[in-house]
C-alpha cells in the first residue's frame, strides 16, 4: 500500500482480522520521512524506502520496487489496497496463479489530483479497466462507490465501511495534560489527508465570526502551511490549535476531549461526493456529535441515528452561523450525545468484518 502503514487504520484492521482468521500476514509499503515508528503488532510488515515520495517518478518507483519485491518473495494470497497498487500485484498473481482481492478504499479515478489532469487520469483508469473486471473478490468502503463499479464493469462488490473497532477510546488524559483549554467548546478537524476541497480553509476563516470555541487540527495534509499563515489573522489568532499527525490511540485522546467533530468535504468531485470518512466513526465512538457537509452516504449516518447537523454551505458566515446555533443549543447536542451511545454499540469493526471474514475463508 501507498499510504503510511502507521496511520491506515482500515488496513490495520483488516489485517488484524485475517490474522485472526489464521492467515500470517505481511504488510508491504513504504516508509515516509516523518514516518511514525511501527507500534507491535500480530502481523508482519515491509515498508520500503523510496528516493521519491510524490509525482510520477514516486508512483513509478513504488509499483516496480513492489513488483520485484513479490516476485521474489512467496505467499499464497495478495490483497491490493487502492489503484496504485494493483498493477504489480495483478502481474504477480498472473505470473504465480495465485488469488488477488482488491480493496479500493475511495473512487481512485475521481479524486482531485486526477480530475483536473486528464492525461494521468486516463492511464489510472485504463490501468482499472484492463484488470477490474478480472478480478474476483472487490470490496470498497460504501454502497454509493459500489454502486459505481457495479456500473462501470458489471462486477458485484463487498462493502466494509472503515468503522473502528468497539470502545476503542479509554479516555486517560484530561484536556489540561493534552494542553486544550477546559472553558471552551472545541470542534476537532482531524485526518491524514487535509487536503484542498475538504474545507479546512473555510472552516478556519470561520473562526473570526465564532466566541467562546477553539478549533483543533490534528493531522497532516497539503493546505497545512496555507492553514498555519490563515490562522495568525488579527480575528483569528487564538482559536486554531495545531497537533501534528498522531498514532491513533494518541489521536482518539483529542477527540475524545472535543465537543464537536466536523467534516467538512466539498463535492466537487465523485470521490468527494460520496466519501465516507473514517473520523466521522471516530467521532461516534468518541461520543461526541458530528457537523458535516451534506453529501449522500454521510446524511445516511448522521439522520439514521440523529447524531449531528449539516453546514448549508462552505461560506465561512454560513459555517460560523451553524456552529454558533448549535453552541447555544445545549438541549439538542445532550439529546445527539444520548444518541451517540447507541450509535457507537451498533457501529463496529467487529460487526462490519463479518463480510471480509465470509469472503476471505474460502481463501484459509
């Protein structure tokens, strides 16, 4: 896989589950320069060092250092996470005969640095053309992204959401030892792909319309930088805080203190429209409610359990204006964190594996 192997939650999770399912597991990817130390963990792990670490010569240098990596390795079994990976492992499983499973964890060919660059995005999605209709086991995080491929080449998909696993937050450290403040209502941003078109700009522009709240960043992502400057403004100097990424459990420590989570998406193009962000379970589990874009599978969440609101655009007066009517509605946030509870025991990885555990056994 491409992403850190650190901070991917739905990797670790699923191999934690086919662990347990009996497979010995080896997690191949690569090592980033301000890669987190990998914790212990009951399955192994490769991460390789790259001399890129973006563009073309980065994707280049991945997938042929992973093609030689699997040619000279054995196992029975692959599992490619997301388009850029697919391509050497599909070769690898041709040239052995041995099975592959796909998990696409976002609709690839849709995603921002692709849609504004036809040309790269037409050799991702004749890579996805010529072998996603060879496959045999596909799953993706949500029905909508289902739906897509379905439609695209016919092929029926599995669906996991990237749901955390049940009572993953032990709440140790108070908002003083984190060095939060205790008189303020925090709205916590958080991920490791605060990107542009997440409203994160927005969001911070906000703030100088919003009294008595603190935003909290925790997290990495290519509009940091741009987020820091935007921060020192006269009106908002004070009310953004700024973490560094973190090792989930450390991650889950923040959200936990927060009184909001948001998420913030733009559907400005079909990978955005129909995300599903893992932190809005995060934010279940946590407990605490959600603000969001309104965007299809998102709405799904928050109305089926009644645990958050929707921003009714991504104007920062329009933001500060729905998060000041909440501040000052504490009947309706009591009644959404009572809502949390059952949310939280219904949204598990424990109950959402069942379908990777079903899929995977014919492979035990």
């Amino acid at each position: 896989m491409v992403n850190d192997l650190v901070t991917d939650q739905r990797v670790h999770k699923t191999c934690l589950t086919l662990s347990e399912l009996g497979f010995e597991v080896l997690l191949v990817g690569r090592r980033l320069p301000d890669s987190l130390p990998m914790d212990k963990r009951p399955y192994g792990h490769h991460r390789m060092k790259l001399l890129f670490t973006k563009g073309p010569f980065f994707y280049a240098e991945f997938n042929i250092r992973l093609f030689f990596f699997l040619l000279t390795h054995k196992f029975d079994l692959l599992t490619s996470n997301d388009l850029d990976t697919l391509l050497p492992n599909y070769l690898i499983s041709r040239i052995k005969n041995k099975p592959l499973v796909y998990d696409s964890h976002e609709y690839f060919t849709e995603v921002p640095e692709l849609v504004n660059r036809p040309f790269v995005q037409k050799i991702w999605k004749r890579i996805e053309k010529s072998i996603f209709p060879r496959l045999t086991d596909v799953f993706t995080v949500n029905q909508s992204i289902a739906h897509l491929f379905e439609k695209d080449y016919g092929k029926k998909v599995h669906v996991v959401r990237n749901i955390p696993f049940k009572k993953t937050v032990n709440q140790t450290k108070s908002r003083k030892e984190l060095g939060l403040p205790e008189d303020k209502f925090i709205m916590i941003l958080q991920g490791s792909g605060i990107n542009i078109d997440r409203g994160s700009e927005e969001m911070v522009e906000a703030m100088q319309y919003i009294e008595g709240a603190i935003l909290l960043i925790v997290g990495s992502g290519d509009v940091i930088d741009i987020l820091q400057s935007m921060a020192q403004h006269p009106d908002i100097k004070g009310k953004v805080i700024f973490k560094p990424r973190q090792p989930y459990n450390s991650l889950m420590q923040f959200t936990a203190n927060a009184d909001m989570g948001l998420t913030l998406d733009k559907d400005t193009n079909l990978n955005y429209r129909y995300s599903l962000p893992n932190k809005i379970f995060d934010y279940i589990q946590a407990g605490i409610p959600v603000l969001a874009s309104d965007l299809p599978e998102i709405r799904k969440i928050i109305e089926q359990y009644d645990i958050g609101d929707f921003i009714p655009g991504h104007k920062p007066i329009e933001i500060s204006k729905k998060v000041n009517e909440i501040m000052n509605n504490k009947t309706r946030l009591n009644n959404w964190k009572r809502n949390l509870t059952f949310a939280a025991e219904n949204l598990t990885w424990e109950k959402e594996s069942e379908t990777i555990k079903q899929v995977y056994s014919k492979y035990a």
